[in-house]
C-alpha cells in the first residue's frame, strides 16, 4: 500500500466521521465542488475553484481530528502528506474562510454630541504592507479551528531590507479562532448589552506616567471594566492555551502574577492610535497582549482591523499587517509591538451595533496558576 494510498484511506475515513464532518458540511461540499464545473469554462480555471474548496476545509477536517484523535495519529497524516506533496501534487482535503458579512441597510445619523470629537483620519495601504499568513495549530479545549500568524515573513514586494535593520520590532501574533463555545458568546453579548449603560469613555497614559487620562486625539473608544463572570471564564480558556501560544510566538513560558482585562465598545469614529502596551513605567511588566473579538450578528460596523506594525523604538517601519476583526476570534501579541486599532465605521452609531473587545495582559510574576485569580 502506497503512501498516497494510506493518506486517501485516513482522509476518507475523517471525512465520514460526524463528528468531524456533519452530513450538512458534506453535502454543502459536494454542492460547491459540482457547482465548481461549470461547462465550456477554462480546465485551469475549474481546476483552481476546486483547489481552493478543497484547501478551504482540509485545516479544518484535520484540527477537529485533532481534538478527537489527539496530536499523535493528526501529525503522522500530515507528515505522509507533506512528504508527498512535491512528488505528486497532493492538495489538503479541507479549511475554511469567513466571508465577510454584508453590513445591514443605513440608519438615520444620531445627534451631532455638544463637542466634536477628532477622528483619526482614513489611512492608504502603502505599497510595504505584509499580509498575514495563517498556518494551522491545535485548537484550545472547546474551540473550533485554530489559525497561527505569521512570524517575522516579509511579503517580497516589502522593503526586505527593513528586517535585517538593527532593533526592529517584528510584529507576531498568534489568532484562535471559535474561542469559546457558543452559548458562552452569546451569554457576553447579552451582559455587555445589559450594561451599556456602566461604560466610561476609555483612558489613556500620558508620557508622564500619570493613568485616567482622556485624550481624543490618541484614543475614541468606551470602556466596561466589571466583566462579570465573564473575566473567569476568558482568562481560565486563556490559561489552557497559553503555554503554546508562547511557543508559537517565541516566548519562554513566564509566571503570570497578574492580569488586566476590559471590555471595549468601538463606534462610528472610534479608533486608537499607534503605541504599545508596556510602553510607560508603570505597565512595563505587562508581556503580553489579547484581544477578543465579538459582536452582534448580523455585523453593522465596518473597519476596525487591528494592525500591527513592524518598528523601531516607537517608529513606524511602513510594514504592517491588520487582523480584521472576526467572531468569537482572539488575538495573543507581545505587548512590546506597536499596533493600533483603524477607525471603526458604523452607520447606525447604535451601541448594540458596536466593534466589541474583551481585552487584557499578562503581567510577569511568579506563577501561571495566578492567571485566573
């Protein structure tokens, strides 16, 4: 029995599995790969749509196996498909992409506030962005596909030149996808929306050290620090992957002593510019960042993409890459990149129509087992 054999066998057996694959997930499949023929169209053409279905549920397929397989039996299937892919061209059965949701029909401008406030202007993609580039991870317990960012690659069409300048930060992050279950997102959204009424308009440090600083030119957002239950719960899942989140950003596993966590609210307008997280003497012990995202279905906002720039001291190097914010997604970075969040638009300006976060960091201390305490 051949290799590519023995990797048919395990892709077929996966594939009949319900618990990897439901009956719907293949009809669905087998929908868009008949679709995918269409008559008279070019081979090539036919021939790449059923690529890129097939390349669109295979890390998934595989991820599920993983949780119910364990990493054992999921490594050794991927490592007889890699070993063949350069002699015979094999495709990865199955992942999957979120398409966008449309945003929802225009409503009537809320009243103009007593002050206007600045807003950080529309920015232009130069011609030295990066794109992230997912490569697959194990999933966190109750998770659904994980997706692992790019590390310090350089889109060839970038300067080059930037990563091999002296004292360059490089952007890395890490992105969970369906990071918690569903009845635990939903049970967020409700108790943000339940609390509207408790956010406070977001704050900022001065250079000079001193907190609870309101600063529209820096900052436009609104904050919610009593998380309920919800802090528990986030920060316990976090726990569970942490120690390969680390791994895959390069970081040594450190004892966590404390952590921050808030919820934010993002409107028409909102935005937060470049700067770090550890930046001030007073938040230099933070390590690392996160960053949740969730919002109310169907979205209503627009923008808002977290980007993540490649630096030198607090200068911008003209490369980046942006996370454009997707449902029950969270974000892991070093909270020694500079990153900013992009002008969210939204134009309803209702609140439950918002670019929501739950986001926090890991201060270094003595013992992982303080994560959640």
């Amino acid at each position: 029995m051949t290799a590519k054999q023995i990797l048919d066998s395990f892709s077929q057996t996966l594939i009949q599995d319900e618990r990897i694959l439901s009956s719907q997930e293949r009809q669905l499949l087998i929908s868009l790969l008949h679709n995918a023929k269409v008559p008279g169209s070019n081979p090539e053409v036919q021939s790449a749509v059923a690529s890129t279905i097939a390349r669109s549920v295979g890390e998934t397929v595989a991820q599920r196996a993983f949780t119910l397989l364990g990493s054992s039996i999921v490594e050794q299937i991927l490592a007889i498909g890699n070993s063949m892919t350069s002699s015979h061209n094999v495709v990865p059965v199955f992942a999957t992409e979120k398409t966008p949701k449309p945003p929802g029909p225009p409503q009537p401008p809320r009243p103009a506030p007593e002050k206007d406030l600045p807003a950080s202007p529309k920015p232009q993609k130069p011609p030295g962005e990066r794109p992230a580039e997912d490569l697959p991870s194990p999933m966190p317990p109750g998770s659904g596909m994980t997706q692992d960012a790019v590390q310090g690659k350089v889109n060839p069409r970038a300067n080059i030149a930037i990563s091999d300048m002296p004292g360059v930060e490089r952007a890395r992050w890490v992105v969970l996808d369906e990071f918690l279950a569903p009845q635990e997102l939903e049970e967020l959204i409700c108790y943000v929306l339940q609390h509207e009424a408790e956010f406070q308009n977001s704050e900022v440090i001065s250079p000079n050290g001193n907190r609870g600083v309101i600063d529209y030119e820096h900052r436009r957002s609104r904050v919610l620090m009593d998380l309920g239950k919800h802090r528990e719960v986030i920060l316990k899942r976090i726990q569970c992957v942490l120690p390969r989140v680390l791994d895959r950003l390069g970081i040594e596993e450190f004892p966590v002593a404390r952590t921050e966590a808030q919820i934010t609210a993002s409107n028409d307008g909102d935005f937060f510019s470049p700067h770090t997280d550890d930046g001030q003497e007073t938040i230099s012990s933070r390590r690392i960042t996160f960053v949740y995202f969730f919002h109310r279905e169907p979205r209503q906002f627009a923008g808002g993409e977290l980007r993540h720039h490649d630096s030198l001291g607090n200068s911008k190097t003209g490369s980046y890459q942006s996370i454009v914010p997707q449902q029950n997604q969270i974000v892991f970075f070093p909270c020694s990149v500079l990153h900013e969040i992009m002008q969210v638009e939204c134009q309803s300006r209702a609140f439950v129509d918002s670019r929501f976060t739950l986001n926090g960091w890991l201060h270094g201390g003595e013992t992982l087992r303080d994560l959640h305490g």
